[in-house]
C-alpha cells in the first residue's frame, strides 16, 4: 500500500464512474491536461515517447490533437448539457 499512486487511483475511478455516466468533458479535461504537461515536460507519449527536441513536429502535432480533442469534447458535452 505504500507505493500506490493515489492521485492517479482517484483518477482512474473518477474517469469509471465519468463513463459510466457518459460525462465526455471529463475526459476533455484529461486530455488538455496531457496537453499541457507535455508542453510542461516536453514529452508526449502516445505508443511511444516523443520528445519536442527530437521529433518537433510530431510532439506538436500530438499536443495540438490532444488539446483540440480535449477542449471539443469538453465543449461538445457541456453545450448540451448546460442549454
């Protein structure tokens, strides 16, 4: 139990019980933060690690998808939900 990363079980619970509920802008909100602690780290990693000084375009082409499929999902969920 002392090496458990509760931040990350809390996480993963947090997205079963979005999904359960199909609340789609709580994944957004994932996906802009992946977004921006790549920008942060300058690394993504999607099937494997791209770092920003070896591989720019591909870093920022994932970054970009990753912050425009999250702002969207956020959007797109919350449009409906809130009109």
């Amino acid at each position: 139990m002392k090496n458990i990363k509760w931040f990350t079980a809390v996480a993963l619970v947090v997205l079963a019980v979005a999904s359960y509920y199909e609340w789609y802008w709580v994944w957004g909100v994932l996906f802009v933060y992946w977004a921006v602690t790549s920008i942060q780290g300058g690394q993504a990693f999607i099937v494997e690690t791209i770092t920003r000084r070896q591989n720019p375009v591909l870093f920022w082409f994932i970054t970009a998808m990753w912050g425009g499929f999250g702002a969207w999902y956020v959007w797109a969920d919350l449009t409906w939900r809130l009109a």
